[in-house]
C-alpha cells in the first residue's frame, strides 16, 4: 500500500509539474482557467461535430410524412456506411427548406429510435 501510495503521488507531482511548465496550449488559451477549460472544450466538441457530418444530396422531400430521403456519405457518429435512406427532420422547417437535388452535408443521430437529420448546411 505504501508503494502505491507513494506512485500516487509521484504522479501528481509529474503532472503538476508539468502544467506549471506549459500553461498555455497551442490553440492560444489558458486551460490553467476554468474559463481556458470551457473555450477549449467547446472548440473540441464544435471540431467533433464539423467530423461528424456527412455529405448527401436530397433525393425527396415528402412533406406530409414527414420524411427527407438523402444520398450520403458515411455517418461515423452511428456507424453508418454510405447509402440512400429516409431521415425524420428534428427541426420540421426542413421540409419546406430542401428539395431534391439539393447538395447538403448534415448530421444524423439516432433519436427514439429514428434517424433524425439535427443539423444540415447547404454543400458547395
């Protein structure tokens, strides 16, 4: 136990040491601040998310279901090769906003089950 012990806080000590060295990241902000941990991991979560998306390209848009039809790249967040499948909008307004043929790149998730698109930008 004293082994342990003592591992323990040599480790602290490693990592303290090694903070107190290098307290700014290479992205120009301080993840020594409560504030410099938020920005850092939101700029992570935004760079996951911009990973996450998939290029597709309508293939319908059936409004009184309900449903858009896309053409897509892989969806790696839920394991998805690339395909043609139906996707349920989280936000309705979708339906109204694409038609087919239009080139997107969104972001699927399984939500209750469904395929739902959460998050779409027109593709250039």
């Amino acid at each position: 136990m004293k082994t342990l012990n003592t591992l323990t806080a040599a480790a602290f000590i490693a990592l303290g040491t090694q903070s107190q060295a290098a307290p700014q990241s290479h992205a120009g902000h301080d993840h020594t601040t409560p504030e410099g941990m938020a920005q850092h991991m939101e700029m992570s979560r935004n760079e996951t998310m911009r990973q996450d998306m998939a290029d597709g390209e309508v293939r319908k848009v059936d409004k009184s279901a309900g449903k858009i039809t896309i053409k897509h790249g892989p969806l790696p967040n839920i394991g998805m090769g690339a395909m043609t499948m139906v996707f349920r909008p989280q936000d309705p307004a979708l339906l109204d906003q694409l038609k087919a043929g239009d080139r997107i790149r969104f972001r699927a998730e399984s939500i209750n089950g469904a395929l739902t698109i959460t998050e779409v930008k027109q593709a250039p």
